[in-house]
C-alpha cells in the first residue's frame, strides 16, 4: 500500500495543504502522511522517480511546477490541457495521469454567483488562465488587465474561441474597468495594498481574490466594508481539493470534503467560506433542466438524480400524462395551451424538494416559472450547436416536435436558438455537444459540490 502524498512546489512553507489532508487521513484512520517537497526545477526528475516508485498515492503540484507537471503526464484531463498546467498528478499503471483541479474549483465556486454579463480579471498567469478556463458557459464578455500587455494578450488570444469577446487591456486602465463589471477576479499576489480603487466597484458587483493569508488582506477588508460578496483564496483551496476526493483510490466517503473544510479551518484559525456562507455548500431543494430540444435534459435529468439521491421530474411526460401528446395538444389548443399546462405544473413543482426538473425547452424562458423554479434551486441550461440538435432529433424516436413541424426543421432550428439563446444566457451553460450524458450529468454533480 501506498502511505504518501506531498505538495511539489518552491517557497511553500506557509501551505495549509498537509494541515488539511493529514486531519482527513488521521479521521479516517488511513496510515496516509502528506508532506511538502519543496524543489527547484533542477530537482524535478528526481520528485518524478519517487512518484513512479509505487509509495506514494498521489501529489498535489503548486508554482513554479504546475506547467512541468502538465508535460510529465502520460495523460491529461480537458482542464489540464486547456490550461497546458496541472496541479495533481496520479501515479497509474500506464504513467501519470494530470488533472486541472483549479479550474473545477473555481468553476464550482462561480457558478454559486453567474452566470455573469461582464467579467475582469487581473493578472494573465497561471491561475488565471485557469479562472478563464472555468469562466467557460459563465460568461460571455471577458476583459484580462495585466501589467505586460502582451502576456494579457496571449492569454486573451488562448482563450478567444472560448467567449464572445475576451481581450486585454492596459493596467492603467483597471479602475475604470473594474466600474463596469459584475466580477472582479484579483490574481495578483497580495501586497500591502489593494490592486484597484475599491471604491469604483458597482455594489452588485462580487469579487473572486485567489490570495489567502492568516488574515484577510486589506483589499478583502475593504470588500467587506462595502458589503460586497466575495471569496478568498482559502475557499478557492478547498473547492480545488474536493475533485481530488473522487480522484484518489482512497475511498474516503460522501461526507470527506466536510472533514477536509474542518482541518483546512483549523490550521488557518477562522471559517472556509464562500460569498458570505460556509463550506461546503449544502444541496439546493431542487435542480433544474433548461434548454433547447435536443440537448439531452431528460436523460441527464436521471443520471443526475440518482447521483444526488433525488427523485426526477419531466415535465414534458407530466403533461403527456395528463393531457395527451404534445403534438395532439398543439393541434387542439395550439402552443398557448400547452404553456397554460406548463405553468400549472411549474406551480405543482413550486413545493417540491429533493428533485431534478427536466423542463421543456420554453418552459423557463417564461419569467414567472423561472422565478418559481429557482426559489430555493439552481437551474443549468444544456446547449448543444445546430447539427448535433438536428442529429439527436432524428434519432430519437418518442415521437414529432410541433415546433419542428416545417418543410426545412434545420433552418427552423437555428431560428429558434437565435430568438431563444439571449434569455437561455441568464442560466449556466452546459455544452453536451462533444459529451455523454453521464459526463454532463457528472459536471452538474461537481457544480453542486458533490464529490
């Protein structure tokens, strides 16, 4: 049996990480140590033999390796190789396996919030090529402030396919930047002072600071005096380290990120939160399925549910019961009776917890059942491009869409996603373009803190 786990890094210290694994092995009552090995670059090749050696379950990596550790590994996950950085490495019987654990943590961490119209960040390393990454279905505007331009614009241009627009722009620029945004993400190594003027923030505005000392800094003191939401870089460790628990060939249970919290806690002396609550963050009463036709809600909807413990809902097959064929409904009463139907079950659904909602693809765009829904849940919305939609719908065999009652269905498609995607933008995005159902259905789990 393997009985190690380090952090690899240079200057690490003051890191909490042995703190926090070494509380959750010892209640555990693994015979699991983890410690720090703290190396220049020159010393890598040695840190790679002790990882293949068969002692050691796994390694966390942290700057200046996380590069280094992405281009050692035999394989990698999409974060890893979208970021070209990794900061866990897994011993496997075919090499090292590479994950991006940051991007899952943030993105976890801002899903709480988004999605967002306007985001800054500041600052173009490594964490926050990794906070772009989780950004993706959060936002569609991205403006990156650094103090090299250039840097700025490479990291802009690595990401450009990703938003609708993503661009640098000049540090001088920031505190008028930062007046126009709904989140504010802070990389930049904490100093004595704050990176902007706190004050040109718009109060609706929440911060995401990646810097944690034993004490807040005083630009997270100045936040506070506003009465802004924001997270720190202590709740960013511990949402970084929750994908890890599913990760490591431990078997450390459902409830393992509580005690992880609890020995972070302690060794930093004060509570891990996240915009003003705790963590981790308890289910919501009920999650719900938003989305064009086609893009896999139903079949999602019971993956996801039987991974959360949760009784599933559609609200199409609710309907159908109830009432007959969607496309008898439509031709009897037209499209205006079959929303009058979804609004009553949307009322029914008001009460419900402990459920996942797979709703039909308007049912949320009516403000009154999107306002019913999310009192209490939190909605995704899935999203595929035009010919996958087409290519699902032609396969599935439950029976015609009215809406895609028309000579040319392709065109009728693409008409209805560009009148419907402006107010499917208001919910998170989850692409299942190029994913099976159990991989979004996994994604959603991992937004909700599910490990």
């Amino acid at each position: 049996m393997a009985h190690s786990m380090f952090l690899i890094g240079h200057h690490i210290g003051h890191s909490f990480s042995p703190a926090m694994w070494n509380h959750l092995f010892a209640t555990r009552g693994l015979d699991v140590g983890y410690g720090l090995r703290d190396v220049a670059a020159a010393d890598l090749e040695e840190v790679r033999t002790e990882l293949e050696s068969g002692d050691v379950v796994a390694a966390n990596v942290t700057m200046p390796h996380k590069q280094w550790a992405a281009t050692e590994a035999a394989t990698t996950t999409v974060e890893a190789a979208a970021t070209g950085a990794a900061n866990f490495l897994l011993p496997t019987r075919t090499g090292l396996q590479a994950a991006n654990t940051d991007v899952v943590g943030a993105r976890t961490l801002l899903a709480m919030q988004g999605p967002f119209q306007r985001v800054t960040i500041l600052g173009a390393g490594g964490t926050a090529a990794a906070v772009l990454a989780a950004l993706t279905g959060l936002t569609d505007e991205v403006t990156i402030v650094n103090r090299t331009l250039q840097r700025g614009e490479e990291l802009a241009g690595q990401f450009a396919m990703r938003f609708n627009s993503v661009e640098a722009k000049p540090w001088e620029r920031r505190d008028e930047l930062a007046a126009t945004t709904d989140l504010l993400v802070n990389t930049i190594p904490a100093t004595a002072g704050s990176p902007i003027d706190v004050d040109r923030l718009d109060e609706a505005a929440v911060v995401y600071d990646v810097n944690y000392r034993a004490h807040p800094t005083d630009f997270q003191h100045a936040i506070t005096a506003r009465g802004m939401a924001w997270c720190d870089g202590l709740s960013h460790l511990a949402a970084q380290a929750f994908p890890m628990l599913r990760l490591l060939p431990l078997g450390l249970g459902r409830d393992a990120a509580g005690v992880l919290v609890a020995g972070l806690a302690a060794a930093a002396a004060r509570p891990v939160r996240a915009w003003g609550g705790p963590l981790p963050v308890p289910l919501p009463s009920r999650v719900v399925l938003t989305g064009f036709m086609g893009t896999g809600k139903s079949v999602v909807a019971g993956l996801l549910a039987r991974r959360l413990g949760f009784a599933v809902v559609d609200t199409d097959q609710i309907i159908e019961a109830r009432h007959g064929s969607i496309p008898a409904i439509f031709d009897s009463g037209g499209e205006a009776a079959f929303r009058a139907m979804e609004r009553a079950v949307v009322a029914e659904m008001e009460s419900r917890d402990r459920v996942v909602i797979a709703t039909g693809g308007g049912l949320m765009l009516d403000p009154d059942n999107a306002r019913c829904l999310e009192r209490g849940g939190r909605t995704f919305c899935l999203a595929a491009d035009p010919a996958t939609i087409m290519r699902r719908i032609e396969a599935d065999r439950s029976g015609p869409r009215p809406l895609l009652d028309t000579p040319d269905p392709a065109r009728r498609i693409a008409e209805l996603l560009a009148a419907r995607t402006p107010a499917y933008r208001r919910f998170i995005q989850i692409d299942t373009t190029n994913h099976t159902a159990a991989e979004v259905a996994d994604r959603i789990a991992e937004l909700l803190f599910v490990t």
